[in-house]
C-alpha cells in the first residue's frame, strides 16, 4: 500500500492515556516523549482518536512519516478519516512554516465546547496570540466558511483558509485565504499563488504577489501582512495566465499596512479629482445655461442651420464608421491570408524533410545492407562465435548471441550485443558501418568489434578516437544479406 493511500485516513495526535495530546510532527511528541516509547512497544500503549476516541497506533511511511492509525473496524463517522493524503501533507507544511517563525505548531486543536477544530494551531512563543491554519480541500458555501472564520474570531483567534488547488475557489475573497501551489521538486517551496497582493499608488490598482509559503506564514503571524479589505473601485485585478492577461474580481487581500494606507491615499486623491470633476462640470453647467439664456434670441433663428449641419456630421461620423470597418476587415482578410500562406509553407517544408528523413533512411539501409552483404551466413555466424570467445577469452564475460541479429540506426547499423546479466548490460557492437559512423558519435565511447584489420582500417579512418576489436578472421568471399 503506498503512502499516498495510507495516510489517507492518519491523523497526526492522538491521545495518551496519561499525557494528554500527543502531536507526531513535534519533537518529543510534545512531551519530550521518544517515538521509540510508543511506536512497536509491548505491552502496546494504549493510545485513542482525539476525534472518536477510537484505538490508534504509531506507523512511519517509507518518507519517514510519522503518523497515527486507527485499529480495524473504524467508525465511518470520524472527521480525521475523511481527510486526504494531500491534506496531511499540507498540514505538515503549515506547521514546519509556523515553527520555521518561532511560534509553537499543534496539529488538529479543537476548542474547548467543539465549536471549531484547527487543522494547524499557531500560539506566539509568550501565549498571548493564537492564529488557526485550515487547510480547505473540499468544497465548501461561501456562507459556511464565512461562519466558521466568525466561530474563530468569537474566540479570538485569527484564521487563515489556504486551498491548494489549481483554481481559485468561490470563497478565495470572502474569508483570510491564500491559494497555495505545491512543488514540482522536492527541494522546492510551496508557494502562495493567489490572495497576496500589494497596491501600486502609481497605477491605482492591486498586483497579485507570489511569495514562498514560509514567507508568507511568517508575515502573518507577526501581522505584517494582514487581510484587508478592497475599495469597491479597485476590486478588479489583472493577471498573465497562460501568456493571456486575464481579470479577477477579489473583494479581500493579504497586504501590508503601507499597502492599505495607500490605497487609502489613493481613494482619497480620486475623491478629489471625483469632487473637483463634478464641480467643473457644475460650473461649465451654469456657464452653459447662462449662455444658452444670453442665445435664446439667436437661437431661433440659427436652429435650423444647426439641424442641418448635426445631421451633416452624423453622416460624416457614419461614413468614417464604415471606412474604419473596411479598413478593418481588409487588415484581417490579410491576416487570415497571411497564417493560410504560413500554414501552407510549413505543411510543405514538414513534407520535404520527412521525405528527405526518408530518403537518407533508405539510402543508410541500402548502404548497411551492402556492407553486411559482404560476408556469407556462415561468415557471420562465425564472426558472432568469435565475438563470444573474445569476450570471454578477455573479460570472463558470457555474452547473448541473437538468434537474428538486427541492424541498429543509433550504432551505424552495426548489431549491438550484451552481456548475458539481469540488467542486459550492453558489451559492444559489431560491424558498425563505415559509411555511417559520422552520424552516430556515440560508438566513439563504446567497444566496436569486426572481423579483421581490414574492416578495422576502414572504421579507425572515420572512428579515430573508438576502441575497434578486429578478431582476425579471414576476409570475406562472397556477397548476401543479413
């Protein structure tokens, strides 16, 4: 059973007959308890479910793991055993990140009238702060994660939902939350993808931020980033995906104080430019109207002349709309034309090199099969029969002879044979082609093998560097195919 399914139903405490809460992911199990006293001990320690008081016991994954697991027969209805192995994982990095600040981590706290229950419980080294981490995989209403975040503010603590999955959920903004990205690499971070942000005061607008998970746990917990609330006005934010730029509507984000302040600072100067543009306008108004009362007389008899030219203008307006929609429509049939024109090229120039790969195959084939069609089927059944001496004679070493030897392309058409071990360990090739040798460095690092110095001059001429074997058998007589 692999890891991935095994600690798909551990929880990582579990409780101690007379220590109390016993947390894996803690250095003594947090009571400077050795692992070894509980995990394969007889008489077993009677250790329960924080969740279900159903009996566990200590288990270490191949990673090196440690973890908790329920007895047979566990009830259904424990919470710990609908958590996933992506889930586990999470917590464990929430956790190292807390401890990494300096804050004490404790897995799966629950409080005390079972109104919540942490995945992660952060506590400031003098205990006067607590911050909840919840690791939320599955879904969930924006108005139930709303009530549990309430739940743990009623008790004082801050929360942070974080959700590691490849999309932003529906609740990304309306709670503390980051979207996380786990590492492709073992020796790389996690990453928080989503729900950081800092303001630009230059181009009034909110930047999503990436920031390795560490980092950000930290910031939280010392309150340099804390969740903050977006002025209706900037709550659209752009984003490069997939080489698009694309927008998002986020109503909350973790930022620094210095990026709410100015946010603040900007909203107040677009107040005043709001303010300042309305009163230019309410002015211009007045102005407008005192002049139009100043016109009124004139106006009547200019009325018509001013129908005549406002229709004259809607038709200049009109025609320099469908000159524009022309002009347009001409740019994109020469843009279609021009990808058909590239689409046409590059389907010709793919054919001309596949049967130019063609070609050179057929006439590699050709020219393997006259130089193997040198020797007889008995010259090369001797020839094999000497290559197994050889490498016995030399190197102790037993060799597989194939029943059918096959011409290799990536050795220059020579046979390549191994030795006659678990793991087929290849000893070297046989009569590689000369003629082909130029496109296959590689023989240069390997043993080559054929049949007499003839055949060994020729190669040495175009494979200086190799390691060429001639066996010493007679030239050949007469020409047929492998």
């Amino acid at each position: 059973m692999s890891d991935r399914w095994e600690m798909r139903f551990m929880p990582f405490t579990a409780l101690h007959p007379e220590l109390g809460l016993l947390d894996s992911t803690l250095h003594g199990l947090g009571h400077d308890l050795e692992w070894g006293q509980i995990h394969k001990v007889h008489p077993r320690v009677l250790l329960t479910c924080p969740d279900c008081s159903w009996g566990l016991h200590p288990k270490v994954s191949r990673y090196g793991v440690r973890f908790f697991c329920h007895d047979r027969d566990r009830p259904e209805s424990c919470e710990l055993l609908n958590e996933s192995w992506e889930h586990h994982m999470l917590k464990l990095e929430m956790a190292g990140a807390i401890r990494a600040a300096g804050w004490f981590a404790t897995l799966e706290v629950p409080a005390e009238d079972g109104s919540w229950r942490a995945d992660v419980m952060a506590s400031s080294a003098d205990g006067s702060r607590r911050m909840a981490w919840e690791a939320q995989l599955s879904p969930i209403t924006v108005d139930d994660i709303a009530a549990r975040t309430d739940r743990y503010a009623a008790d004082g603590v801050r929360v942070c939902w974080v959700h590691p999955g490849a999309r932003p959920p529906q609740w990304i903004s309306a709670v503390p939350a980051v979207r996380v990205r786990a590492p492709q690499e073992r020796d790389q971070p996690w990453v928080v993808d989503d729900g950081l942000a800092g303001f630009v005061y230059r181009s009034g607008r909110w930047e999503f931020q990436e920031e390795p998970l560490e980092r950000f746990v930290r910031w939280a917990l010392e309150e340099q980033l804390v969740p903050a609330e977006v002025l209706p006005r900037y709550r659209r934010v752009y984003r490069i995906v997939d080489g698009e730029q694309r927008r998002f509507r986020r109503d909350r984000w973790w930022t620094s104080r210095k990026s709410i302040a100015d946010q603040g600072r900007h909203e107040v100067m677009r107040q005043r430019q709001d303010a300042a543009r309305a009163e230019r306008e309410a002015r211009q108004k007045e102005q407008e109207e005192a002049a139009k009362r100043r016109r009124q007389e004139a106006e009547e008899q200019e009325r018509a002349r001013k129908a005549e030219e406002a229709e004259r203008r809607r038709l200049q307006r009109e025609e320099e709309a469908r000159l524009r929609l022309e002009e347009a429509r001409r740019r994109w049939a020469e843009e279609d034309a021009r990808r058909e024109q590239e689409r046409v090229e590059r389907e010709a120039r793919l054919a001309r090199e596949q049967a130019e790969r063609e070609e050179r195959e057929r006439q590699d084939l050709e020219t393997a099969r006259a130089w193997w069609g040198r020797l007889s089927p008995q010259q090369q059944t001797e020839l094999f029969a000497a290559v197994a001496e050889y490498a016995w004679r030399e190197s102790s070493l037993r060799v597989e002879i194939p029943d059918k030897p096959m011409m290799w392309p990536q050795y220059a058409r020579g046979v390549p044979v191994h030795v006659a071990d678990k793991r087929r360990t290849l000893y070297g090739i046989v009569r590689p082609c000369p003629d082909l040798v130029v496109a296959c460095p590689t023989l240069a690092e390997g043993l080559v093998l054929v049949r007499n110095t003839h055949e060994a001059r020729e190669l040495a001429a175009v494979l200086p560097q190799g390691r060429i074997v001639h066996l010493n058998l007679p030239e050949h007589e007469q020409l047929t195919m492998i």
